[in-house]
C-alpha cells in the first residue's frame, strides 16, 4: 500500500482512491485506517465493498430478477460471482465486469448500498463536491438492514 501511495504521489495525483473487497472483514475498521494511512502520503480515501465487487452488480438488479435467481440479500452472504453467474450465464469478471459495471444506475445502486453509497460519498469529497441526497430504498430483498 505505501509503495503504491509513493507511487501515486511521484506521479503528482491530486489523490488516490483505494477501492477492494471486504469479504468477511469489517468495513468500518479497515476503511478508516487505511484513511489515514492514504492521508499520511496524499488526499485520498479507501472504501471497502461490502463483500465483493460483483454484490454491487447483483444489487443492480431488480428484486424479481434476485428472487428468481434465488439471491435474497446480496450483501449477507459471500460467493457474490457464483450467484451472479445465475443472472449473467459463464460470468467471468475479466468478460463481464465493465459491461455489468457501465449497465449501473448509479442512484438505485446507491440507494440499495450503504458501502457504495460511501464511494460516492469519497468521491465527492475528493472532488470537492457534495453528491446529492442518498434517498434509501425499502425494498426487502436488496436492503441488508
């Protein structure tokens, strides 16, 4: 991490962003650590997808598509790509990933994840920018909470 923040300030960025997958492990004590250690080398911040990446793909999807594919609540449980492979046949992140990335409604997504709401939340204030109001989605199959 301090090699690619030494990096990433040789290379004059105005900030760095560090985005992984939480798996089991808990967002809200490695995000802000790693905060602070980005902040002690450039403006920046880390998220933490809650999960994996593809649980944010799944949860672009709408709640009859998950309840057909037999994926009840996205963020409760791992294997993010195996069950996403119900929806996407032979899913593959290196075939698949941006194209499932770019079909994203950004204001459902984050409506849905507390964890990508918190990227659009950092990206915002790296920007300088206030993202408009998070407005929550009730919905029983894509809200963990």
């Amino acid at each position: 991490m301090r090699r690619a923040l030494a990096l990433a300030k040789a290379r004059r960025a105005d900030a760095a962003l560090v985005l992984c997958d939480a798996d089991d492990d808990c967002p809200a004590k490695w995000g802000p650590h790693v905060t602070e250690l980005i902040k002690t080398v450039i403006a920046g911040a880390a998220v933490m997808v809650l999960r994996e990446y593809e649980t944010w793909i799944l949860l672009n999807y709408s709640d009859d598509q998950l309840r057909r594919a037999n994926v009840p609540a996205p963020e409760k449980v791992s294997g993010a790509k195996e069950k996403l492979r119900r929806l996407v046949p032979d899913y593959s992140p290196s075939e698949h990933q941006l194209i499932e990335t770019r079909r994203i409604d950004i204001a459902r997504l984050r409506a849905r994840s507390d964890s990508f709401d918190k990227l659009v939340r950092a990206l915002g204030a790296l920007c300088g920018a206030t993202p408009p109001a998070r407005e929550l989605d009730s919905s029983p199959l894509a809200r963990r909470t």
